[in-house]
C-alpha cells in the first residue's frame, strides 16, 4: 500500500509540476483550494477546524483521500485563532466568538480614523520597517501587547511566549501534514512560503484600503517609499519558506492593488513596480510563484506578461478565464476559473458544464489546473465539488 | 541604536550581532560560534513579526 501511494504520490507531482511549466502532462491536474469546505465534508464546524488545526488538518487528509486531487494546501483554514487569541489579534471575527460557529473567520478592517498605522508615520515605517512593526504596529493590533514605553505587563509579557511557542509549534505541524498528505493520500502540498505585494500589506493590514487611497494623492512620495523599504522584507519572508525541491510556488495573495480598487496609473508607479522586482528575484532562485488573483487582475495582463515565461502560475478568480489565455496562456500556465457560486448554488450538470467550457477554451495545449475561482468555503455543495473533480478526470485526458 | 544603525538593519535581522557584541565582556573561544547562534535566534524573532503580519 505504502509503495501504492508512494508512486501515486510521485505520478500527481509530475502531473501538477508539469503543468505549472505551462506543458502538457497526462491529464489535467486538479488543486482545489478548499478551506471551510473541508470542514463540511468530514463533519466539523468552522469554529473546529479554525480553532484546533489538527481537525483542520485532518479534514484537509480525508478530503485528498477520498478526492481524486491531485495537489491541495495543507491547511487552508489558514488563521490558526490558538494562535491569534494568544496574541490578542484585534482583526479577526472568529468563529463561535465574534461570528457563529459554522461561519468562517472574517479579517476586520478599522475605520479610516483607527486604521493601525497613522498618516504620519510613513518615515517611521520606511526607516526600520521590522522596528515598526514591533514597536508600533503590534500593540496596536494587539489587545495583550503595550506600547513601546509604557509599563510593562504580565499579559504583554505571556503574549510574546505563547505567540512564539504557538507559532513555532503550528509551522512545526506542517512538516508532519505534508507528510501525511504524501503517505496517508499519494497528494501533494500544493504551495510553499507566503507572500504579499507591499501595496496590498499598507492596505491589508497598516492604512487600510480607505487611508492609502487618499494617501495616494497626498503623499504619494510616503507610499512609495514606504512600498520599496518593505521589498527586501517581503523577499526575504518569501524565500525562507519556499520549497527546498523547488516544485511548488510560492502562494502571492492579491487583493486591492487593481483596477478599480486603485486608477491604472495607481497600479502601474506603486503596485507593480514594488511586486515585480520580487517576483524576478524569487524566480532567479528557481522558484514559481502563485498569483492567487483574487477578483479581477485582467486589467493588468500586459504588465504580468513581463515577467520572465514560466516565472508565475496565473490564478483566475472573477475575471475572464478566455481573456486571460489569451493575453498570457502561452507564457504562464493558469489555473481556476470554476464560479463558487456555482459550486454553491448550481447543478451539477452546470458544474461539469462550465468545467467543459473552461477546458476546451483554454487548457488544450496544457498549462491549466481545475480549480473553483476563489477558496472553496462551507457554502459549496460535495456533489459540485465532486462533479467537478469527475468531470475533469473524465474529459481532461491529454 | 542609532539612526544609522536601524538604516542598515537587512531582511532577518531584528538586533545586529554587531550591536550584540559591543554589551558583551571580551568573548574568549569561538567567537564565530556565538555569532552564529545568536543570529540564528534572532532571525526566529524576525520570523515571528512578518508571518504576523503576513500568515496572520
């Protein structure tokens, strides 16, 4: 059984590696991107898988084994809230405290006046970013940390033992779940290492997207800078958790650096020169990175169509799968496409429908893996889901 | 630490051993050692603060 799962482990990294160099493997892979939904399949509540990540572990296994898939993520249920109510997160609605227990964690974004990094900090940032982040940002964000200068606590204290045990202990049990996936289901972990562009981080998680759209207009200059002291940072971040083997990328998630979230001229003096440099720097490492497109990136194809041919895989989310063949298909190998809400709320005879059209419109050459177009939460149907994984099975043979 | 000092401090670095050493007594034995320890412990400290930001 172990040599079984062994082989049909070594035939799914091939197939999915082969397809991520935009070539041709022996049938279309598929990695879904399954958070809440494993949760749903193997019985848990959200509030389970969000709390306790060996339930959320154990729900991704059970859905790689019993799936015919290929590749997926370890856990992608990813917020451990163990580890974020030890620091005292101040950003998450967590499930079965702030929202009910069958609803996923929901990132909160303060308002414009509370956003956890002020207008005038931006020189502050830009001169010891890791000091910032420390000094500043942290106790902001946290209910358990103190400010810098102010007497120190028992809880600060605590918060910095028990976040960096939980910490390490969570990134730890991921060797054991890559393993497992390998052993107990033949599946691979489908990315490695993390990564954000520095516009997407001022927005996510310092200024918020409101306060960096009007700092775009009155001090441009600060962002800019701001963006460019982050890079080495977010590189660095980036590579320290990148696949040793170099066969699976680094996860890029993208959010509100596009049209219409910003102006064109926005995204290209701030979003792109600041994301591109990094992409190529990983890339001269040997490393794919995964532009998890989240929304619609379209309006930007020509400018990813700059970076070096095989370089990124393309995720699509709400844009245009067609279009996005088009303009970049023969460079990037792309993978989504597949409507949640049609996982959510169709036939599975719409499922396999659409999965069809995807197929023959931009996956003939290669260079595609079936995938929903956004993360796959407790909302879509396991009938869909499985439709969509028989279907390709069926239909995506090279 | 100076001015200077934070400008210069690279990705992985929270507390320069550079900075580390001069609060030190004269290190006697293997220097390169400590060094080597001390920054691969710090770098978990900087670890700690970007995959907050990043992963969390």
């Amino acid at each position: 059984m172990a040599k079984d799962m062994e082989k049909l482990y070594a035939e799914r990294l091939k197939r999915y590696v082969t397809a991520m160099r935009n070539e041709k493997p022996d049938r279309i892979p598929i990695r879904p991107f399954v958070a809440e939904f494993t949760a749903k399949y193997a019985g848990y509540t959200c509030q389970e898988v969000t709390h306790d990540f060996e339930k959320a572990f154990a729900a991704a296994r059970k859905c790689a084994a019993d799936f015919d898939w290929d590749a997926v993520v370890a856990n992608m249920v990813y917020v451990w809230t163990g580890l974020t109510q030890a620091i005292g997160m101040k950003y998450y609605a967590v499930p079965g405290i702030d929202v009910p227990p069958n609803t996923g964690f929901q990132y909160l974004e303060p308002p414009e006046e509370k956003a956890f990094m002020k207008p005038d900090e931006y020189d502050q940032l830009t001169e010891d970013p890791t000091g910032y982040l420390f000094n500043v940002w942290l106790p902001r964000v946290s209910a358990e940390v103190t400010a810098t200068g102010e007497p120190s606590t028992y809880r600060n204290n605590l918060s910095f033992v028990k976040g960096g045990m939980a910490m390490l202990s969570y990134f730890n049990a991921f060797g054991k779940q890559n393993e497992l996936l390998r052993s107990e289901c033949g599946t691979v972990s489908a990315i490695s290492g993390i990564l954000k562009a520095p516009f997407d981080i001022l927005a996510d998680k310092l200024r918020g997207y409101i306060g960096l759209t009007i700092d775009l207009f009155e001090r441009p200059d600060k962002v800019l800078a701001a963006c460019e002291a982050l890079m080495p940072h977010l590189t660095h971040v980036a590579l320290s958790g990148a696949d040793p083997d170099k066969n699976v990328p680094v996860g890029l998630w993208m959010h509100r650096g596009c049209v219409p979230f910003v102006s064109r001229e926005h995204f290209d003096k701030f979003y792109w020169p600041t994301l591109k440099p990094i992409i190529e720097e990983i890339w001269s490492h040997g490393h794919q990175v995964l532009f998890y497109a989240e929304g619609d990136w379209n309006a930007h194809l020509k400018s990813f169509a700059e970076l070096p041919d095989q370089s990124i895989v393309y995720h699509v989310d709400m844009a245009d799968i067609f279009e996005a063949h088009k303009a970049i298909g023969h460079k990037f190998c792309l993978s989504g496409g597949i409507p949640n809400f049609l996982l959510a709320y169709g036939t599975e005879e719409e499922v396999r429908d659409h999965c069809k059209k995807v197929i023959d419109g931009v996956a003939r050459d290669g260079g595609y893996i079936m995938d929903a177009s956004a993360i796959i939460q407790n909302d879509a149907k396991v009938e869909n889901v499985k439709a969509m994984t028989e279907f390709t099975r069926e239909y995506g043979v090279y | 630490m100076s001015e200077k000092e934070k400008q210069k401090l690279k990705p992985g670095v929270c507390i320069p051993w550079e900075q580390k050493k001069k609060e030190l007594p004269q290190i006697s034995g293997d220097e390169e050692l400590i060094k080597k320890v001390w920054e691969d412990i710090d770098a978990l400290g900087y670890l700690y603060i970007w995959q907050c930001l990043l992963s969390f």
